[in-house]
C-alpha cells in the first residue's frame, strides 16, 4: 500500500463523527513528509497481547538521570529477532504496520519521545529517529496554514 492509499484507510477508519475523518485528512500531508523521509512503506512494531506497543527506555551515556523512551520500527521480521527483544516472550508478538499508522499512532502517544526505524535490513544498530516533538510541530504548523487560509480575507485589487 503506497502512502495515499495508507492515508485514506487512515481516514476512512477514523471515526465517522463529522470531524475526525477531515482532522485526519488535514494532518496526513504532515505525516507524508516524515514518511517519505523513511525507506520503507510497512515496519515490524513489538506489541503486547493487549495490543499495546513495546516501549523500551534509553539512558543516557553519560548523564544516567537522563532517559527517553522510544519504539523500534523494524523494516523485516527477521531483523526484529536480531533486535533487543526476547522472541520467546509469549506476550509480545510482532506486527507489521503501515508506515502512515505508525506515524498517526504517534501523535497519541504522549510518554514516548521518539520512534527510531530501522531502515536497513540486517542492521538493528542506525536508525533513524523521529521525534514526537517534531511531528506535533509539522502538524502544528499544517494546521495553523490551514486556519490562516480558511480566515484569510481576499480582498479585491480594485477595492479603491
């Protein structure tokens, strides 16, 4: 599934309240510039049984007081097995996810700092990080345009 077509299962599984489907619509142009950044159009996320995602908190080098928690997005299965999570647990599996998904999914989730995919296949060690700071920014900012262009005034050049 190529991202527009991502995008519109995005809308239409949004819930049909009479404002969600075009919340929704008016943000994906934000989320399709992060994903066009990434490599591949699905990834392999951890999760639990109750469908939650698997967050792993990072610790700082050198400075321990200093965490951030993250999601790993995994380009093949194969490479969620190399990657630092026991496969054997049986109350996490691996599920792949739309790109789009991840990236709207993120925007909810207010305890997690960023989702580092893995673009690569066979090196879980570079990724590439996206930050939830940043994309609630780019949404920010497409729909702060979009409030301007609704409320802006056309005025005509012969007004005078």
């Amino acid at each position: 599934m190529d991202l527009d077509q991502q995008t519109q299962a995005l809308v239409e599984g949004a819930p049909q309240d009479g404002s969600t489907p075009q919340l929704v619509e008016s943000i994906a142009p934000a989320l399709k510039i992060l994903a066009q950044r990434l490599r591949h159009l699905q990834y392999y996320v951890m999760q639990t049984l109750d469908d939650s995602w698997v967050m792993t908190t990072l610790g700082h080098r050198t400075e321990s007081e200093i965490e951030k928690n993250v999601i790993y997005a995994f380009p093949t299965l194969k490479d969620v097995a190399a990657g630092p999570f026991a496969l054997s647990d049986p109350n996490m599996i691996a599920v792949p996810v739309p790109v789009m998904d991840i990236l709207f999914q993120m925007l909810a989730m207010t305890s997690i700092y960023s989702i580092i995919f893995f673009e690569t296949p066979g090196n879980v060690t570079i990724g590439t990080e996206v930050q939830r700071a940043e994309l609630e920014t780019l949404v920010h900012q497409f729909l702060q345009s979009q409030v301007d262009a609704d409320t802006q005034v056309n005025i005509p050049s012969d007004i005078a």
